[in-house]
C-alpha cells in the first residue's frame, strides 16, 4: 500500500542526502534586490510567512520516496528535492506524491513551481509540471565542482503546474 506523510525536518535531510553533497556547511549568504536597486541581506522577516512540509511516500511501510513543498507567495507553491529511493524508480510514485504535497495548501493557492536539473528535465515535464514557465531561460549554477561547471553540466530549468483551478 502507498501512502504518504509529513515528516519532520531531520529525517527529510538525512533521506534526501544523495541530492546534495553538502550537508555540514553554508556556501553562500542569500540576498536579495529590493525595488532600488539595493542588495540587502535576507534577514528572518522575509521567511516568517513560510510554511514548509517536508514529505515521504511509503510503500508497504517502506520508505520510497521524498520531497518537499513550501509557499513562495499567497497563490504560489515551490516543490524542491523530489528523489526516489533506486528501487522504488519507475513504480508511479512522484506524480501523486507531489500531488498529495501541493494539496496541503488549501485555496488561495494554485500553482507549484520547480527548477528541473537537465538531467531530469524531460522526466518532470512528463510526470508532473508540464511546461516550462514562459519566458524562462534556463540558468547555470554551481552544483558539485568546477569541473561540472567548466562542462556546462549544472543547466536548471524552471517548471510549473497548475494544480487547482480558483474561480
């Protein structure tokens, strides 16, 4: 039987550790421009209207599957590290996982969104998100070495998905 879950923080990252390579430090400070043309800091403020769940898809008990899914904006969803377990793969899993997840939130929201690496890419548009958001340009970003970035490897796309209709 398939069934899913909220679970707590730690035991998300702990399961989700094959996604990221870093697990015991920061690399970077996030900031922010503001309307003038400012660079400030992304203090607390900017995150107190966040709610995170952090999912799993259990399958006969076992775990199988990951993601988690948080508000952006009071219509709009963010969906981040979707990763399941190797022997679970191919078994239909993520489609109603991430379903389940986005159907957390009640009205107002709407829309997910989700950046896709381009080795996955293809697999997300088919499963789930769709469609590349428009007038979106996929960008480059430092995923595990220079050597990744020197080859152009690190190439992510943003995906959407309208998962509820708002009359």
């Amino acid at each position: 039987m398939v069934e899913f879950q909220v679970i707590n923080f730690d035991e998300w990252r702990q399961r989700m550790q094959p996604l990221w390579p870093w697990n015991t430090d920061w690399h970077w400070i996030p900031i922010i421009n503001n309307p003038y043309g400012q660079i400030q800091y992304t203090g607390c403020e900017a995150f107190n209207r966040v709610i995170m769940f952090p999912v799993m898809c259990t399958v006969d008990g076992t775990p199988a599957a990951y993601t988690s899914v948080f508000n952006i904006s009071d219509t709009h969803l963010r969906l981040r590290g979707v990763y399941t377990e190797p022997e679970f793969r191919g078994q239909g899993l993520v489609a109603p996982m991430l379903d389940w997840a986005c159907n957390l939130f009640p009205e107002p929201w709407h829309t997910a969104i989700g950046y896709g690496r381009e080795t996955s890419l293809d697999y997300f548009l088919k499963v789930w998100f769709g469609e590349v958001m428009p007038n979106y340009s996929s960008r480059r970003r430092y995923e595990h070495n220079a050597e990744d970035l020197s080859n152009g490897k690190p190439t992510v796309t943003l995906m959407r998905r309208k998962f509820r209709d708002i009359s």
